[in-house]
C-alpha cells in the first residue's frame, strides 16, 4: 500500500511548492464598456453573452414570503410524514389481523 507525505494533496502535488504564475493576465473590463470583439475562429453560433443577476436586499414583504414558503413546505412535508405512518400503521394491522386469523382457523396443535 503506497504511502504519501503529509504535505501532498488529493492530485499528488506537493502543497508547499510555489505556485506558478497565471499564464496570461485577467482582462478587466470596467461596468458599462463593451465587450471586446471576439475573434472569428470562434464561430457565431453562439452570440449569447450571458445576463445579468441582480440581486437586492430583502424586505419585510420579501422575509415574510419566504417564511411563509418555507412553512408551506415543511406542512407538505409533516403531511407526508404522517401518511407514511399511516399507511404503515395500516399495514402492520392487516399483518396483525392476519396472523390472529391464520392462528385460529389453523385449529389446535397436534400431539
């Protein structure tokens, strides 16, 4: 069984070595500028530049609605609960009925 130091990760590379240096510099493009031109070897199936998400602060109107989500769901969730006992409370009667109506319709033991 092979062994490894302390120091290697999952991937066998030794943790305490120095990164490398990124291969080429990140473009930052300040808000509202244009993306630059994308070059043709690209292919222009696909023009999609993808959208954006904002995301706000929630209100009291907002916090409300999701306790309220979150209630609904946990009642869906105790109402399948409690089917679920139901039905198995169910099922373990007729095994119950079943072994007392087995047990008497099969007579006494014979010597």
């Amino acid at each position: 069984m092979p062994t490894h130091p302390f120091s290697d990760d999952a991937s066998g590379r030794n943790r305490g070595a120095p990164a490398e240096p990124p291969r080429a510099e990140p473009e930052i493009i300040p808000p509202g500028a244009d993306f630059p031109p994308r070059p043709r070897a690209e292919g222009a199936l696909f023009t999609h530049r993808g959208s954006r998400i904002r995301v706000a602060r929630l209100g009291p109107f907002g916090i409300a609605m999701v306790l309220l989500g979150a209630g609904v769901l946990g009642a869906i969730g105790l109402l399948v609960l409690l089917g679920a006992a139901l039905v198995g409370a169910a099922a373990l009667g007729v095994i119950v009925v079943g072994a007392l109506l087995s047990q008497l319709f099969r007579g006494s033991p014979r010597p």
